[in-house]
C-alpha cells in the first residue's frame, strides 16, 4: 500500500467523522477513558520471610497473608513470591516454588488424624490423644519385647531393631534435632531420611 | 556443597554431570547463567538425555547410564598424560607424591585384600602409605618413586584410553577430547571449573566414587578451595542438608560423628579409633578434637546424667553391627522382622526401590504411623486404586496412624541448604484443621512415652527417661530454644587456658565457637558444626544483611555457614604454599603477613604462618587431599569402572569382575536383576523442573504444568517399535512393568556402546496414583533393590528395561 | 381474485414470512451496525448491552436466513429475469423520474424487485456462510484464523450491500405510493397495480 | 519509577475519543525474553497463574514438554519446546508464548467494544474485562494467535503484563520469578541495551545470526525476544518472521468502516432529495380508472 499507516489513519479518521454525524451524542463520553486496572492485591497484606520447602536451594520467599496479625483477623495465605533481598535466589522461584500457595492450600494437606483398623478399607477420624496414646502404646510394646540390651558376644548394644523411623529431610533443624533425640533414645537403629535415597 | 550457590558466578567453567542442574534446581542454576552471562564462562553437560541444562550449554556430550568413572577417568588419564595439571598445587595439597605401600595393587578388576566368601576388601591394610619410624607417611617430593600416588594414579588410569572411554560410555571420542580440552584450561592458576552434581551421581553402585573421581579431578586441576571451584553436591530436599548434619542416618550421630559399632566394647575403644593422629610433621588433623564434640554432645543429650563416670552416657546409645539403612529396613520388612515403621513427610513406598518390595514389607508390619502434611501413598499403601495399585485391603493387617503434619509457611525454625548456610523462616499462618508441627508431635510421643515407661517400667528406660527435654514449653518447644542446645553452651564458667584468671564464658553462656568445646563435661552442645549459629550476640540464622563486600557472593552476614561461617570450604587452597593467591583474578583468602585474611572465614587456624607447612586439608591427617584414598573407601582407593548391577555389557576392562565387587546384595533380590538380552534397553530417573519428588502432584499448577507420567524415548527405538508420539506403552524390567505413555524425542539418540548401538529409555519418576496429576503406575515398580558400596545410595539411575506398544491402564472406578 | 376494488398480491403467510424477515434483518443491521462502527456502539443498548448484542445476533442470523429461505422458496419462479426487465432496466432512468408510460407490461415483479431479491438471497447466503465461520461460541474450531479474517470482511461487505438494498426496497416502498399496503393487508389498489405491475394484473383478472 | 507507575491510556478500542496527549514522555516498559537463557522450567508459568489466580484445567500430555499444550483462557503463557536438528548439532528451542504487546495492537484495532482492549502510555495491551463483549474479533486482528475467549464468561483474556504489579512500581509476575534471568522487565530502552550485550554474548559463542526480535511490522512490541537465529524466528515454534496485523483485518477494519457509513448516509440522503424533488409515486386517476375496467368495470 502507498499510504502510509498515520496517513491511512488520518483519512480514517475524517471518514469517520464524516460518517458518524448520526451517532453524535450517544458515545458515552463519561466512561470513555477510565480503564479498569486490576488492583494490586499485596497493598496491606502481611509479608512473613520464610523458604521455600521444596530443593536444597532453599530459596527465600516472601508468604503474604490476610490480615495484619491483629486479634481479629485470622491469617490466611494468599500469596507466595521469591525475596529479593535473598543472595541465593533474589526474589526467583521455580516452577514449584512459585506455585507453592497451591501446596499450603492442597485439598490433600492432611486436617486431622486417622487410624486405619487392620483389615480395613478406610481411615477414620481419630483424635489426637487417641492416636498419640495409642502409637505409644505400640512403641513400648514392641520396644519392651524385642530391645536387645546385649548381643550374642555378651556386649551391651541397647539396640531395637523391629521398629524403624523414617525422618524427613524438610523438616526444620530444631525438628529435625528433637526427632533425633527421641529416636535414638528408645534405641533405634533403624533410621533414615532422604539423604540416602 | 564445597563451595555455595553463589560461588559458581566465580567459575569460568560449569560441568554438569551427574545432575541436570537447570531442571532440579533452577534458581541455584541462575548462578551458572550468570557466570555465563558475565564471566564469560562456558557450560559443558554430559547426560544421557539431552536435557533442559543441555538446552543452554555450550557443549552436550551424551553418556550411557552409569559409566561416569569411565569417562571421569579417561579425563584424569588425559590430564596427566597432557600434563595439564597444576603441579605446584597437586604436588603441595595432595598425597600425589606420598609412598604407597608394596603389598598395594590392582588386578583384573580387584584390589589387594579381596575375600570372595564374604564379597569384601576385608584386608585393606594395603590401602596405605609406607610410614617411617615417627609413623608419619613417607613421601618423595620430586614424584619418582613410582610408588608415589600420582604414579600409581597415573597406572591406574592409564587404561581409559580415549578409545576405552567411547567403547565404555558411548561418548562419542572428538567430544570426550573436545571436552578435556575445556577441562584442562582450567589447570592455570587463575581459571576455575566448577562441577555440579545430585543423584544421577549417588545413584549408583559405584555412587561416592563417581564423586571421588571428580574431587581427584578438582585436585589435579587446582580447583578444590578455589573461588568457582569445587565439588558441589545440589542436594533434593529444602534440609537435607541440615537433616544430614543432625545425623536422621542409621549409623551417625549429629555433626558426623559416628555411632558406635559392637566391636568398640568400651568408650575407650571407641575413642581410640576415632582420635586420628596426624599422619605428616605438624598437621592439624582436626578430627583429634573428636572427643570434645562427643562429650558436648551426650551432655546436650542426657544432661547430668552423663557423666566421666558413666563413660558420657555411652551406653546409652544403641551399637550397630550394620548399617540399617533404606534398603537394609526395607529387606526387613519384606522378611517379616519388623512391626512398627514411621515415615515422618518419607513417602517410602515410592522413594525406595522396587515398590512390590517396599509394599510386600508395608503389609508385614503390625503397625505404621505415617506424619506428614499430605496425602501419600505410603499411608494409603493398603487401599485399592485398581491397577495402579491392586491390592485387597482385607488381606493386610497393617494398623495405619495418619497425623497431619504443618508445613513450612506454617511454623518457625532454620534450615540449612544445600551451601550449608543456616538461614532462619518464621510462621505465617496457622496449619489446616487440626495440623500440629513435626516439634510438637515428636515432642508429644516423646513426653507420652516417658510417661509410659515411669509408670510402668520397661526395657532399659534410662535414655528415654534422662533425655534432656527441659525445654521452657515441653510439649512444643520454642525452636529457638532449640537452637541454642544444638549451639552449645557453657555448664561452669570456662577459664582461658592462657591466663586461668581470666574466664573465657560464664556458666550458661552460649558457645561462640566449637574452639571452646571440651571434653571434659563442662560444656554441652548438640551439634559441633553448628556451633556459633546461637551466641551471645543473638541468632545468627535470622541474619539477612545481604551486604556482599568483596563481590565474590560471599554474603557473610546472611545467615551462618557451617563450619564457623565459613562460605568456601578448604579455602586456604586458593593461596600458595606461601601463603599468596595463586592469582589476583582468584584471589580469596591469604596471609596478610601476620594472619589469615579475605572475604571468607579461613578454613585454617588464623594465626599459623605459611612456613609451618601445615596443609589447607585439616580435617586429614595428612593435612593434604587424598588422590589415593586409602581405605576410606570400602571399594577401592582409586576409582574403578564397574557396570551397573543391571549390566548392558561385560565391563571391557575385566569382564569376569564386571560389576562392583563388594556391593551387599541381599538374598531376596539376587535373582532380581535383568540381562540384557531379555531387557536390551538402558534406563534411567529422573526429575522434572515441573515437580518435586511426590510432593507437587498434590498441587493444582503443578498437575498442569506436567500432568501425567510419560517415557522419553528415541526416535530410533520409536520406529523400530512402532511406537508414535503419545502412545501407550509398557515398560518392564526384572522387578515388575508399567504403563506410560510415550514422549518420543530426538533428544535422545542411539549411542554406540561396545560397537553396538545402545538405546536410553528416561523415566521421570513424580508420579502414583494419589495427587491431582493423572494416576499412575509408581515408576519405582521397575528399579533395582540394590546400592552403592560405600552408602547403600539405590542404584536408580542405571537398570536394563524394555518397551512395547500397550493399551491404556484402566482406571479405577473410584476417583 | 380480487374482491371489490383491491387486488390480492399477499397472502397472510408470506405477509408473516416477509415481516419476520424485515424484523431480523433491522434488527441484525441494528445489531450489526452496533458492533461495526464505534459510533454505532450505543446501539448495544437495545439489545441489553454488548455480550448480549454479540449473542442474540448470530441467532437472528439464523432467524432470517431460514424466513428468508422461506421467501425465496416462495418467490424465486416469480423473480426469474425476462426480457422486458432487460427493457426496463435500460430505462431506469425514467422509473427513477416516475415516467413509466412507454416501458414494457410488468409482471409481478420489476427488474428492480428482481435485482432486490436476488441481491439479498446472495448476500444473505454469504452473510450466513461467512457468519458461521464467526460464530465462535459453537464453530470456532472449524477455521483457520486467517478463513476468520476474511469471513469477517465478506461479512461487512456483504452487511452493507444488504443495508443498501434494504434501504432501496424501503424507499421504493414508501416512494411508490399504495405498495405498502401490499405487504400489510397483503392487497394492492386496481389502479396501483395497472400502473406497476399491468401484466401481473392482467394475470390475475384472467384468473377464474 | 514514578513514569512506570502511570497508566495513562494512549489507545482504546472503538473510541472516538481522543485520548489524553499532553502527557507524552511516559516511560515504556517491556519484557526481554532471553531464549538463549531460558530452561523451560516453566516458573513464568506457574508465577503467572498463581499471581493471576488462574485455575487451569488439568490436561493429559502429549508425549512433548507442552503443558499445556496451547495458550487458553486460564494460561496466559506457555512454552513452547522446539527439537531442532541441523547436522549432528541438536539444540532444544524453548520460547515462552504469550502476548506480544504490540505498539501497534492488532487486537486492539479489531475490538469492536469500547474500552475493552487499551494501550497504556507505557506500552502494555490490557484487556478490560467488564468491557469485553466476547466477540473474537482481538483473536482475529492478533498476528500473534494470542487471545482466547472463556467458554466459562465469553470474555477474552491473555497476558496484561501484570499491569496491576507494574502500576505500582513492579515487575510482571514471570519476570520476577524466572530463575535465569532469561525474562528480564525494565524500560524498552534499557531492555534493547541489555539485549544488545546479550547478542555480543551470544555472537561470541558461535550464534553468528543472533539478534533481537522486535518486529517492525506491528511497531515494535513490549515483549521482545533475544533470539539465537534472529534470521528464522520461524523455528522457534512458529514465531511469525515478519508479523503484521492482516491487510484483512486493515481493511475491515479501517477504510471500510468510513466508506460504508457513507454509503448508507448516501443512500439515504439521495432518497430523500428523490423524495423532496421528484414528490411520491403516486397512482393517477387514469390508472385507477384503467384499473378498475380491467377488473371489471367495477367502480371503488
């Protein structure tokens, strides 16, 4: 085309004046020029520094939250997104970190205890008492039975072997220690993470 | 790590192998990017699959599961025979030019010391260096004696010709060639190669040697200690790095301790052999001060109720005689000799090998409580999901307690990551429903337990009734105050030893540094390395001065490196015997004339001078890195090539020792490896950048951006099968089969191997039939129940499959 | 035939026909117009706004094409072109100027009619056509973007090609005085038919 | 940062009125998509659909690395993952999908709603839902193939370039996550410099015909690609070579839309000069009376 595109607009531009004589009035000159920008959704709600639970980046993220923390106000998270001021990451986040809202919020986040009965085909609701009485009970009972306090040498090796424990690796240190602490107090040898695996 | 994430920006070169870098830890992987983007560096893959790391390298070489040692050999073969090492450094920081001893040597696949009966080294007192009368370690300084380590290394790998190299890998030779090349630029002074590495190195049955042949490669190389150098392990998990610190292992204690064994009858016994004396004139030998960690250890741990007397509460802890790890627990299981079984956020059923296994073992226990904050398939291993898990609830008489676990945005603690900086998180939300933190759930079972036994008694009670748990809330203790009983702290006022007038910390006071731990009992501290995270001066964890001031991505006031703050381990390696930076461009940590100095906390006493010769490698006895191991490795002193368990070929170099020696082997899974003429194809797993582990498929966006379980395989294999883009089809091995369907690509390409071609199938392994994404058949149904001989790592990454056109799985009625 | 002194020219069900058809075409040129021009915009309003507009409108489309299928099923034999429309479109020039003595009998249509008629009956094919291909609640998948692209120009050209007609037809309506009645109470005056359409007339008279 | 904050509009689809034009020195933004840096890790498309609270429908996979396999309603961005063989050389082309934000916006040309589809000042195409009558028409003046209409609400959505996050001073959502820099967001002009050392960069690796897309055919976009083969943008999953808005769309919706309200005023200004000059068509009294003998002689 020889007309250019500003010149091809001028000409549109006069035609249409021309041509829209019959429609003068009617164009809504109160809403012409506001345009709706979704609000930003962060404006007040509350930044809690924290890191990301997924790889051993261990990205930093900022978790914002619903409410200022104030008596009335239940926290609830509506938002994830890297710490900028984080030397690793610098406000990044990979595909797992930046949707991590949708694991805080998982239909499949587990709300309460349940005990599955031998021979079963479901969980049932339990309470926490129930369940915490009744791991300990199973504890002691195979701990008192098979603990072995010396070995066949006659060497005291205060071992249990017929229970093992399978720890976390997103665990906090803190958890970490005191899960290691009352592990290896009853004696158990069998105990890992996902270090090894 | 031996360096830090933001290290690599250092580096002028980047290999990653072993790993897939971009795709497991995209926002570490950003610092590769950067080094790219503004130091010019380059980046060299070499993966089996052309992965989304290669899509941005330099150079992509592919390679057949499971040969890295081969391939990694054949480079320190070049590199020697080119000369293209940094000789000032191998010769002053390593053990090349100490005098191995006579009785040492290597034959058709076997070290000296191999009893068949027992499939172990079970002498390796051959392992070792020729000791004079001091008992120090003989060397010859000018590397003649062809006893010397580097010689012996030289032998060693002269057989990985670059022809052996192709022939075993399957890389092609002008790429391996092209590939040294680059590797061996960095052999100056003042160039650094970086290598990245995660499971597609742990792995496999030869796992800790596919690392150790690349730390001996770091050495040679002059890259070890060096800003943009090192050996660096990209962990999986958020804190596996602080969870392995704090020993969640069968036979450690926190810090790397080690447990004691029923052959270490008495403390003394058990001291002795870890009490490592220094094996050259004058050297730190840090590990000497073992027994100041333990002490302060057991102290933390039971209080008062350890005493010299009690010889620390030694009995307190339980003795191994093996190694009880994933595997070994599993084969228990499945044996019937186990009833109880916690997985605390493990989903075991998918993350161990040979899932029939691991659910055979599930369905033998009296009872298994499972912690966690989602749904696993583990805790609902027993539940008919049709195909994808057939199994009649009826029939198993596990009883299953499921407790909700919170998650990370919904507690305070620290963590460690993968560059071992302790960084602190804090609560944003209360957790679902009833969700309790993993502190106040351990605390509960613990405090319940305690109870149970004061009431009524019990099997040996004392660990359990004197462990410390004097916590200010001892139902859910405060994570900080945690942290300063795993930081340590004085238990009487400590006088300093130069001047006893003076007292170094009063009762109470929080250790500022694992310097001041003694073994005495006056001190008490859960985690040495961690000491110094929790002072006087406050939580250092919280830190978040993100000041960097040397550029060097030190960042010194961001959270608390272990050891001491310490970003870069084994730095004094990047200054010269003198005590100068090999070059200006690596500068980092030097002697200032009076002390040690730089960005970085040294790794060396800060005042001992250049002239007292005292090597950059503490933590050895010899104060130098170990080129030649000795035995500190259970299957070899060097690095040897052996083919994966699930072998494709007869190891070209001594067929009849074709796998690794003395890989434990159960009796149930002996007959479970494949051969290749009924499984012709080489798998391996692997993650997607879409996914972590089992986690994401119980995320919406997740599910979305990688729904459902898929095999990549060749073009090639596609044709020869009939098999399009998409299909249907099933992959089997040994332990089992299932269904995926196929993501033919070019990006997988037949390589020739032994001079036929050999064709990668790629597993991804995310998927089961809880979760949002598409229900699948756990890919764990297809790997071998078998590990590495050093750590008992599952060999995941190298297995003999095959694959066929199939139909659809059906799906169960039940959503 | 005729009863008194008017002639039948419609029938109540092609009256009907024919006023669906007018209804939907103001109606879609209203609509359409709407969402053509910005100036005509407002014109949404009468539909009860624009994502209304933009749905009833295809529907209407459909309205009419089968109306209109309708009337050309009933009219087409009655528009076939003859040479006397030849004849009368050489004069056109003296219809325009009402001087109509010396041009051949008509029938019951004029070649102007005729044109009219076979005008809409291929734009509304194309309107219908190219608007399918618009319709993207229910054939977005059927089409290329690019067939979209010229679908929618052949849908305003076409849109305005009708709109003119439409505009001749009404005008000739309202010009020719007596013709509207034809189509609202479906009969014509003795005289207005002797004067337009003489043959048709004849026709008709000669009908038992 | 004050200039990027302003969203003052400089075009809105189907308006006669003009726009504000005093304000003329906004700062214009854009988003550099680094090809060569990307990994395809897919944070862009996570960031965005959680920042956007998107809810995407769950698919199936293909058998490739598209998920989804194509943008919708729900996924503003998307990558597209290209296996490009030459020789023995392979290279894994990953392009992130999205809109364009043209200067001059197709879309935004073919809106026939007012106010549905605006350019700011700084240069992002945002589509105002409330406005949006779900017409298609921004799909079919888009030489991009980027907006998709909801079959949930019939109203068409793509990227805004988080135009809520850049009012206020920040980054888009997939900028600010991705990992590797390989989408990097600032002013246009700041983006061309740092494209240009990226070309550099990648012109001493071999990359002999890298460049910067930022195609002249629509004015220039907001979001430009560092290319590796700047001379093919074609194999980077069909990125047009040359993209413009369609002449179909040019014609349809520009002369066309003066000269057809002329030719209808015309029509209807020369019937009613007919009407004025030459007076209604009216049936004599002859014709009524030759009327009335060939029915019969009948008298009315």
């Amino acid at each position: 085309m020889a007309v250019t595109r500003r010149q091809f607009m001028k000409v549109s531009a006069a035609g249409l004046a021309a041509s829209s004589v019959g429609a003068l009035g009617f164009t809504g000159a109160g809403d012409a020029l506001a345009a709706g920008v979704r609000p930003f959704k962060l404006e007040r709600a509350t930044e809690t520094r924290n890191a990301c639970p997924y790889c051993a980046v261990a990205c930093g993220v900022l978790i914002y939250s619903l409410g200022d923390k104030s008596k009335n106000a239940k926290s609830s998270i509506i938002h994830v997104e890297g710490d900028p001021d984080h030397p690793v990451n610098r406000g990044t986040l990979c595909a797992r970190g930046a949707a991590s809202l949708g694991y805080i919020h998982s239909a499949n986040r587990l709300k309460y205890p349940m005990h599955r009965k031998p021979g079963t085909d479901k969980f049932e609701r339990v309470s926490w008492d129930f369940a915490l009485d009744r791991i300990t009970k199973l504890m002691k009972e195979d701990r008192d039975k098979n603990f072995i306090a010396k070995n066949r040498d006659g060497v005291t090796v205060n071992r249990w072997l017929s229970t093992g424990f399978f720890g976390g690796s997103s665990l906090s240190n803190e958890a970490g220690y005191l899960t290691y602490k009352f592990v290896r107090a009853t004696g158990i040898l069998g105990f890992e993470d996902q270090a090894r695996i | 790590m031996t360096n830090s994430w933001n290290d690599i920006k250092n580096t002028d070169l980047v290999l990653i192998m072993g790993g897939n870098a971009a795709e497991a830890h995209p926002c570490g992987f950003k610092w590769v990017t950067e080094a790219k983007a503004n130091n010019g560096a380059k980046l060299i893959v070499v993966d089996p699959r052309f992965t989304r790391s290669a899509a941005v390298a330099d150079v992509y070489a592919p390679i057949r599961p499971g040969t890295d040692i081969a391939f990694l050999s054949g480079v320190m073969r070049y590199l020697l025979a080119n000369n293209k090492i940094h000789q000032e450094y191998v010769k002053a920081y390593t053990n090349a030019s100490y005098i191995v001893k006579e009785g040492f040597a290597f034959n058709d696949g076997l070290f000296t010391g191999f009893d068949a009966g027992r499939k172990a080294y079970v002498d390796r007192s051959s392992w070792d260096y020729e000791l004079d009368d001091q008992g120090m370690a003989k060397v010859d300084e000018t590397l003649q004696n062809p006893r010397c380590a580097i010689n012996l290394l030289k032998a060693h790998v002269e057989r990985y010709t670059p022809e052996m190299v192709e022939r075993i890998t399957g890389t092609p030779k002008a790429k391996f060639l092209q590939i040294c090349e680059m590797m061996a630029t960095t052999s100056v002074p003042d160039r650094t190669m970086t290598s990245m590495y995660a499971l597609g190195w742990t792995q496999h049955t030869t796992g800790a040697q596919n690392i150790r042949s690349m730390a001996m490669i770091q050495l040679l190389l002059g890259n070890m200690g060096m800003p943009g150098g090192g050996v660096n392990a990209l962990r999986g998990h958020s804190n596996v790095q602080g969870i392995t610190d704090l020993a969640l292992l069968s036979t450690s204690t926190p810090g790397y301790l080690v447990l004691p064994t029923d052959r270490e009858t008495t403390y003394a016994d058990y001291m002795k052999s870890r009490a490592f004396k220094p094996l050259r004139p004058g050297q730190t030998s840090f590990w000497q001060n073992y027994e100041k960690f333990f002490v302060s250890q057991q102290k933390s741990f039971f209080g008062a109720a350890a005493t010299k007397d009690n010889d620390w509460a030694y009995d307190y802890l339980p003795k191994f005689d093996t190694s009880y790890d994933v595997l070994k627990m599993v084969d228990m299981m499945a044996a019937g000799q186990m009833n109880g079984l916690f997985c605390q956020g493990l989903n075991i059923m998918l993350a161990s090998p040979d899932k029939n296994k691991v659910v055979t073992g599930l369905a033998k226990l009296k009872w298994m409580v499972v912690i966690d904050p989602l749904e696993t398939e583990t805790a609902r291993f027993w539940e008919n999901h049709g195909e994808f898990n057939n199994v009649d609830p009826k029939s198993i008489q596990t009883e299953v307690i499921q407790l909700p676990a919170s998650a990370y945005a919904e507690e305070e603690g620290s963590a460690t990551n993968s560059s071992r900086v302790i960084m602190w998180h804090w609560k944003a939300a209360d957790g679902p429903g009833e969700s309790k933190s993993d502190i106040e759930i351990v605390s509960e079972l613990h405090l319940r337990l305690r109870a149970l036994y004061a009431k009524d008694g019990g099997a040996f009670p004392d660990p359990i009734a004197k462990l410390t748990w004097n916590y200010t809330r001892p139902h859910n203790p405060d994570p900080a105050e945690v942290l300063k009983e795993m930081n340590g702290y004085a238990l009487e006022d400590l006088p300093d030893p130069a001047d006893p007038s003076k007292v170094l910390l009063r009762a109470g006071q929080l250790l500022p540094t694992f310097g001041l731990m003694r073994a005495d009992g006056k001190t008490a501290g859960g985690i040495w390395i961690y000491t110094g995270v929790y002072t006087e001066a406050g939580n250092m964890a919280m830190r978040r001065d993100a000041a960097d001031p040397t550029g060097l991505g030190i960042h010194p006031n961001w959270g608390f490196s272990w050891p001491a703050n310490r970003r870069v381990l084994y730095n004094r390696a990047s200054a010269d015997p003198d005590g100068k930076p090999w070059s200006e461009r690596k500068k980092y940590v030097w002697w200032n004339g009076s002390r040690w100095t730089g960005g970085d906390v040294p790794d060396y006493a800060p005042t001992i001078a250049p002239d007292k010769a005292v090597g950059p490698f503490i933590m050895n006895q010899e104060g130098t890195a170990r080129l030649f191991a000795r035995a500190a490795m259970p299957d070899g002193p060097f690095p040897e090539h052996y083919e994966p368990m699930d072998a494709y070929i007869a190891n070209p170099l001594h067929p009849k020792v074709s796998t690794n020696p003395v890989v434990r082997v159960f009796a149930a899974d002996a007959k479970s490896f494949g051969t290749p003429d009924k499984f012709p194809l080489v798998a391996t797993s692997y993650r997607l950048a879409e996914h972590f582990h089992y986690w994401t498929k119980n995320v919406h966006d997740n599910a979305v951006l990688q729904p459902e379980l898929f095999v990549e395989i060749g073009e090639r294999l596609a044709k020869a099968k009939g098999i399009q883009n998409g299909d249907w089809i099933e992959v089997s091995s040994q332990r089992g089969a299932i269904k995926a369907k196929a993501c033919v690509t070019k990006r997988i390409r037949p390589i020739m191997v032994d001079g036929k071609p050999c064709d990668v199938v790629g597993l991804p392994i995310h998927y089961g039939f809880i979760g949002f994404a598409r229900k699948a058949h756990p890919m764990n149904i297809l790997t071998p129940s078998v590990g590495d001989a050093s750590v008992n790592t599952p060999e995941y990454k190298a297995f003999l499959v095959d694959v066929k056109k199939t139909t659809p799985p059906a799906q169960p009625a039940v959503a | 035939m005729s009863e008194n002194n008017v002639v039948s020219r419609y029938t109540t069900a092609a009256r009907i026909n024919h006023w669906i058809t007018a209804v939907s075409l103001i109606l879609l040129a209203l609509s359409g117009m709407a969402l053509f021009h910005p100036s005509l915009y407002f014109l949404t309003n009468l539909f009860g706004g624009g994502q209304m507009t933009r749905a009833v409108h295809p529907w209407i489309g459909v309205v009419l094409f089968f109306s209109f299928l309708g009337l050309f099923f009933r009219f087409f034999t009655l528009n076939l072109w003859n040479r006397d429309d030849t004849v009368w479109m050489k004069n056109l020039g003296a219809v325009i100027n009402d001087r109509e003595e010396g041009l051949p009998e008509l029938g019951k249509y004029n070649a102007g009619q005729k044109l009219v008629f076979w005008g809409q009956s291929i734009l509304i094919l194309l309107l219908f056509g190219s608007g399918l291909v618009l319709w993207d609640v229910y054939f977005e998948a059927f089409t290329s973007i690019d067939q979209k692209r010229l679908s929618a120009v052949v849908h305003a050209l076409c849109a305005i090609g009708a709109i003119l007609i439409w505009i001749v037809h009404v005008y000739a309506a309202i010009w020719v005085k007596g013709t509207l009645r034809a189509m609202t109470r479906g009969s014509v005056t003795r005289g207005w038919s002797w004067k337009h359409h003489r043959k048709w007339f004849r026709q008709e008279v000669g009908k038992p | 940062m004050a200039t990027l904050q302003s969203l003052d509009i400089r075009r809105r689809s189907a308006s006669n009125e003009a726009p504000p034009q005093i304000r003329q020195n906004a700062m214009e933004v854009a988003k550099l998509i680094d090809v060569s840096k990307c990994i395809g890790c897919k944070a862009c498309q996570a960031a965005c659909l959680e920042w956007n609270d998107l809810k995407q429908e769950i698919g199936y996979t293909d058998g490739t690395y598209n998920n989804p396999t194509d943008l919708t309603p729900a996924s503003w961005t998307v990558m597209r993952f290209t296996e490009y063989e030459h020789g023995d050389d392979l290279e894994w082309l990953i392009r992130k999908d999205g809109c364009m934000h043209c200067d001059d916006p197709g879309c935004l040309k073919a809106c026939p709603a007012p106010g549905a589809i605006v350019q700011y000042t700084n240069g992002i195409v945002d589509f105002v839902s409330e406005n949006c009558i779900g017409c298609g028409y921004c799909v079919k003046g888009c030489p991009f193939n980027v907006p998709r209409i909801s079959k949930v609400d019939r109203k068409a959505y793509k990227c805004t370039l988080c135009s809520d996050r850049v009012s206020v001073g920040q980054a888009p959502a997939c900028a600010k996550a991705c990992p590797t820099q390989a989408i990097y967001f600032g002013s246009k002009q700041d983006m061309i410099v740092h494209a240009e050392h990226r070309i550099t960069d990648l012109k001493s690796r071999g990359f002999k015909n890298a460049g910067l897309y930022n195609p002249p055919g629509v004015g220039g976009t907001h979001v430009m690609y560092v290319l590796h083969h700047a001379d093919k943008p074609s194999l980077y999953a069909g990125l047009p070579d040359d993209p413009k808005i369609s002449p179909m769309v040019g014609l349809w919706k520009g002369i066309l839309k003066p000269i057809s309200l002329a030719a209808i005023a015309f029509a209807g200004v020369f019937g009613f000069l007919h009407y004025i000059t030459k007076g209604p068509n009216e049936v004599s009294e002859a014709d009524q009376r030759k009327g009335d003998e060939l029915a019969g002689g009948k008298h009315s």
